[in-house]
C-alpha cells in the first residue's frame, strides 16, 4: 500500500498541513486512519455499503453495483486553488462562503458539461452504454484554501437547494431563499441548480 507519510518531494514544496501533521505528536492517532485512506476512501465507504465497483469502465470516474444490483455511476472532483497560487484568505466569513459556494457551482458545471458534451467534447458520459438510464453523482469536496475543512452542509445546500445559513429568530429558525451570487467581477451565478431544469 502507498505510504501517504512519505516525501516524495523536498520540505520546501510540502505543503503545510502535511509537514504539520508528521511532525506534531498530537497527530499521531490520526495518522494510521489516514494511512487506511490509500486503500481508497470513496471504495471503502462503497464495499462497506455492500456495493462493488467495475474497474473496466475508463470513466465516469466509479461505475458502481449496489445491493439488488442497483447501478450507477459516480465522477469525483475537488475545488482547488490554481496551481502555482499563493494561497487565497478571504477578508470575511461570507466572503469564505460566497467564494466557496462559487467555487462548487462552478465544478459542477463543469462535470455535467462533461455529460451532456458541451463544449466540443467528443465522447460525452451520456453516450456512454453503462451511463445511459442510470443515475450519475458527483461526488465533490472543497480544498480550495486551508479553510476548507470549515465548510459544512451550508455551502452545498445553496448550491443544489438555494437556501441560506439558518438563521436564529427568536425562537424560530429561518432560511433565506438565495438565487444568486456575484463573481468577482459582478457577473451573477445562479444557485438553487437542483431548483430549475
């Protein structure tokens, strides 16, 4: 198995979480439970699911038999920071938020051009024989700054749902509905993209 713990590269070009989490004792009882990840995080939870995985599809990333064989398919992305980028702090939590939320719409467009074939792509997944009639997750996580393991449930409701953080009032809980953000730039994007065709 792949030692997950071992350099492969000099200090200077290890990130600091990894240098952080080999050299702090503190760490130590977590290190074996991200060992185990090398044998591969998303095919763990899946075995342990009782599903299995067909290796001989290229892509979509998993293409997946479930108990009562149930099949789907499953295409993994991170958001990531572009290679080469100092790391980006946001000067607010909302701006976290805001960019974090962004940052995932935007890679999940991406995933379903990918699908549908926008784009110019020549061989979309739709056209795929164990793709088509079957349902496709994107399974998504956010690395984009080290602040990322902050991000909860939040981000992805407003994503698919458009609905904000709860928000205490009184006694009550409240959620805004949210249909946009602004890029940078001011340009808006759409949440709530399980809302709407």
């Amino acid at each position: 198995m792949l030692d997950l713990f071992e350099p492969r590269l000099p200090d200077s070009k290890l990130h600091k979480s990894f240098r952080e989490i080999r050299s702090n004792p503190s760490y130590s009882k977590v290190m074996p439970v991200i060992q185990s990840w090398a044998a591969g995080l998303l095919n763990k939870a899946l075995t342990d699911f009782g599903c299995s995985v067909d290796y001989s599809k290229s892509s979509p990333d998993f293409f997946v038999t479930a108990p009562g064989n149930y099949q789907f398919n499953i295409e993994t992305v991170i958001s990531d920071q572009p290679a080469g980028d100092k790391e980006w702090l946001p000067s607010s939590y909302q701006d976290f938020k805001d960019r974090g939320a962004l940052k995932l719409v935007g890679k999940i467009r991406d995933k379903l051009e990918i699908v549908r074939g926008s784009n110019g792509k020549k061989h979309p997944y739709s056209s795929l024989s164990h793709v088509q009639g079957r349902p496709f997750v994107i399974a998504i996580a956010p690395f984009d700054s080290s602040q990322s393991v902050m991000q909860k449930n939040e981000l992805i409701n407003l994503v698919l749902f458009g609905i904000g953080a709860p928000v205490l009032e009184g006694t009550e809980l409240r959620q805004d509905k949210i249909r946009s953000l602004a890029t940078a730039s001011g340009a808006p994007v759409e949440m709530g993209i399980f809302t709407n065709d």
